[in-house]
C-alpha cells in the first residue's frame, strides 16, 4: 500500500493515552509501555486533503500477552499450511486457554466457542464508552479478544451509530453502529480458517456456536447500559428503555 511503517509523534501521543485508559476503564487492551520521539522526519497528510508536512516521528513500545489475531490462522489456512496451524493453535491454547484440556479431541472447537463469546464481549464494552476501533478487519481483531492495533480510533462526543473516526473510511464500513456486525463477519472468518481442523460434527456445532454470537453480543450490551441508568433485577422493559433513551439522544 505505498506505506513507510512509520508512526508520527501526534498519534502516537494518542496511542499511549487512549490504551491506558482503556486498561483503566476495565477494557482489555494492549498497554504501552514507552514512547521514543525519533530524529527522524517523517511526511504525513493528516486530513487526506493534499497538505502533505513534515513531522516528527515515534515509536510506542506495546506489550501485551499475545499479538496473535485471526489473520494469524487465516493466513495460514488460506496457504494450506494446516500443521503449522495446529502448532499455533496447541500453542494459543496451552498458553491462554487454561480451561481447555490439551487432549479433548473438541478443544478447537472450545476454543472457538471462547474467542466468540469474548469478542462479543469486547465489543459491547468498546460500546459502551462510546469507543470506535476505526479499522477492523481481521489482522487487527486479537485472538485473546484484546484491543490492539490503535491507528485512526476515536470516542464519540454525543451518540452517533454513523460516528466514523477513520477519515479514510469513506464506505463508513467501520463506524461504530456497525462494530458489533464486523465482528461477527471476522469470527465468520475465524470459523472458516479452523474447519480444515474440524470434523463435519464439529463443523455444525461451531456455525451454531457463531450463530449465538448476537445473543452473547445483546445480552452484555444490556448489562452494561443497565449499569449506566441504574437499573436492578430484570424488567421486560429494560430493553426498551435502553433502545429509547439512545434513539431521543440523537435528538439532543
């Protein structure tokens, strides 16, 4: 894509402050650990509008558990290299997945059931701070269900499911009403990339392990913004409340 690799000081300011942050408001996320201002000088057209300037560059040192995403398994399913995805795939497991026995013959499809259920996870926190990633696609969705990969995010300043962050976004492909959406097409990807692994039994149980994905999604979502307003127990009306209060936050 024409790119240097480089990163400029600016977002790398936001990097570091955005992923601390979002450790702090209990999101899982990657961390950063130091920024290195680079002598450097690096040309960027912030706004995509022709004005190419000179910045300073940086870099972000990242830590997290694992920079493993699904592209990861995607990439080597779509190359044929199907043991060396059972040796990543053992590894993720062995190393981040201490539920599931090395030995149980479904641990792929465990495994599978787990990074559904906590992406669904993530998203609905990342919602729930008004929190646009900006570039989901596969290469950037952690296969620990963590935010990684902080490039064009950004937080909503009033509720908007078409806020897009990413300038370059011009399909609006990632705005933030359609995270939830994207994250299902990515584990759809996921599934994909692992049935060359699975038996035609286990292969049925993961399309309705991913077919549960929106009731996983949902049903977080509400926890969350129940917590927000305050409300206890469980009412038939708590749903619409939630549903109506953002729709009149559009009007504000």
């Amino acid at each position: 894509r024409n790119g240097d690799g480089r990163a400029v000081l600016r977002s790398s300011v936001r990097e570091f402050l955005c992923s601390e942050a979002m450790h702090y408001l209990g999101i899982p996320t990657s961390r950063a650990a130091s920024l290195v201002v680079s002598d450097d000088d690096v040309w960027r057209d912030q706004f995509y509008n022709g004005d190419i300037k000179k910045e300073r560059g940086a870099i972000v040192l990242r830590l997290a558990k694992s920079w493993f995403r699904i592209g990861s398994l995607e990439i080597l399913a779509h190359s044929g290299e199907l043991d060396l995805q059972r040796r990543l795939l053992d590894f993720l497991i062995q190393e981040h997945f201490p539920s599931i026995a090395m030995n149980d013959s479904n641990r792929y499809l465990e495994f599978f059931s787990t990074v559904v259920s906590e992406t669904a996870n993530l998203i609905a926190l990342w919602m729930s701070v008004g929190f646009a990633h900006g570039v989901c696609n596969t290469d950037n969705f952690s296969l620990l269900s963590i935010t990684i990969d902080y490039g064009p995010f950004g937080f909503m300043d009033s509720y908007d499911p078409n806020f897009v962050p990413n300038t370059s976004d011009d399909e609006r492909r990632y705005k933030i009403g359609n995270q939830a959406n994207v994250g299902l097409f990515n584990l759809s990807k996921l599934l994909q990339a692992l049935k060359p692994l699975l038996d035609p039994r286990q292969k049925q149980l993961a399309s309705q392990i991913l077919e549960g994905y929106g009731e996983h999604y949902y049903i977080r979502f509400t926890e969350l913004f129940k917590r927000k307003l305050g409300l206890l127990g469980e009412n038939e009306d708590d749903n619409y409340l939630i549903a109506f209060l953002l729709k009149v936050s559009l009007l504000c």
